[in-house]
C-alpha cells in the first residue's frame, strides 16, 4: 500500500479536510503532544498497577492512534510494528510485507476507567474484521488486523468478543481478525507518532481517500457512543 498511501494522502479529499476541520468538536479532539504522560510516568504507572496495556492491528497505524486517543480511559497510544520475525524493523521494511509485521499500536488505559473487554468493543468498531487483504484500502498482510495477547486472560476475553461479533449477524462475511499471542512490539519511528495531531490536514485527506469511515458507517451503523466515537 504504501506507495499508494503515500500519493493518496497528499491529493485526495483535500476538500473533505477542510469540512472535517471545520466539523471537529472540542469532545473528539485529541490531547496535545505536550500534555500526554512522559515514558517515565507510563513505566511507573504499568509497575504499581495504575495502567495496563494492550496491542491491537487495524490497518494504519496513524488511523488507530487516532481513534483510541478519542477512547475515555485511554492514556497513551503509540504507533509501532508487530507478530514478525525482524528485530527493530524499519517503516521501509514492514511496508514490503516481507517481515511478518503488521502495523499496530500499544495502548496504555486507565483499567479503572475503561476495562481491556471494553478496549476491545472499541476495537471490533473500528476496524473491518471480514477483510483478509488488508484493511479499506490498505492492502498486504502489514495491514490485516489482530489482537496479541499477553496473558490467558486476555486470549480468553478477546474469544469472547469475537465470537459476540461472529453471533451479531451484521457483518456481511467471516471475521478473520487473528488472536495471537504478543510477540515484541517496536515502536514506529518518531515521525509517525502523533501524525494525526502534527498533520492533521494529510492525515485527514488521507483518511476520507481511503473510505475508512464510510466502510465502518455501513459495518457497525452510527458511531459508538462508549467513548470510542469515530471522527
């Protein structure tokens, strides 16, 4: 994809920008770089139990950062690469679909706010779990979806929620969104962390290109109202 990612960003939907920019709402704006938690907080806060931690694929990688931003209870995402067999892969190099990788993000969450069944609820809404190529109009298994789990518990739980949407009846195939267990996970490269906040404009004209919230419209319905609201 990533060559028609890269063209598409820059020259697609530029007018849809302009009115999503102008649409956006105070409750769906995400926080500044500058009043996110610094690393060491976030390390203190996963060692005393104040935060945990989640790793999901959905496609790009700047699209779901975007999304759990928006998700109360959510602290930090971080954009990264992982489930492939490279150590510290490259953005050039998981975009061939030669190492296994998957774009994916860490999610750090309040467990007391928002529990790991309830991240998950966000995320069955904000992906196409029937898609076995990619996800929208991202293609190449970098792309497919997948949570890593990294405990029984969590294997369990995400069980559960995919067999709640296989039972749902809405979807208009199988889901083929793979539960596996979590591998190392490698941050992306400082410039695509925060991409949608310090590009808003690319990242939104490459958003509205790839039919991303159109395909979830007519997947899921409206937007959730549990915190996970799409844009």
């Amino acid at each position: 994809m990533r060559s028609s990612r890269r063209s598409s960003k820059l020259t697609i939907g530029v007018a849809f920008c302009v009115c999503l920019l102008a649409c956006k709402t105070a409750s769906t704006q995400v926080l500044s770089a500058e009043a996110k938690p610094t690393l060491a907080e976030l390390d203190a806060g996963l060692s005393t139990g104040r935060f945990a931690e989640a790793f999901l694929a959905g496609g790009c990688f700047w699209c779901m950062e975007a999304d759990f931003e928006k998700t109360i209870g959510v602290v930090e995402v971080i954009s990264g690469y992982q489930g492939g067999r490279e150590t510290a892969p490259t953005y050039e190099q998981v975009s061939s679909g030669q190492t296994g990788h998957v774009e994916a993000v860490r999610i750090l969450y309040d467990p007391k706010i928002i529990s790991y069944a309830k991240l998950l609820e966000v995320f069955w809404t904000h992906i196409d779990p029937t898609q076995d190529d990619g996800q929208f109009c991202d293609r190449g298994p970098q792309y497919r979806s997948a949570i890593f789990t990294r405990n029984e518990n969590e294997r369990e739980t995400a069980l559960a929620g995919k067999r709640l949407v296989e039972q749902g009846g809405q979807l208009p195939g199988p889901v083929v969104t793979k539960i596996a267990n979590a591998g190392p996970f490698y941050p992306a490269e400082a410039h695509h962390q925060d991409f949608h906040v310090l590009h808003a404009e690319h990242y939104l004209g490459y958003r509205v290109g790839c039919g991303r919230d159109q395909r979830l419209k007519t997947l899921w319905g409206p937007p959730p109202i549990h915190g996970g609201v799409r844009p």
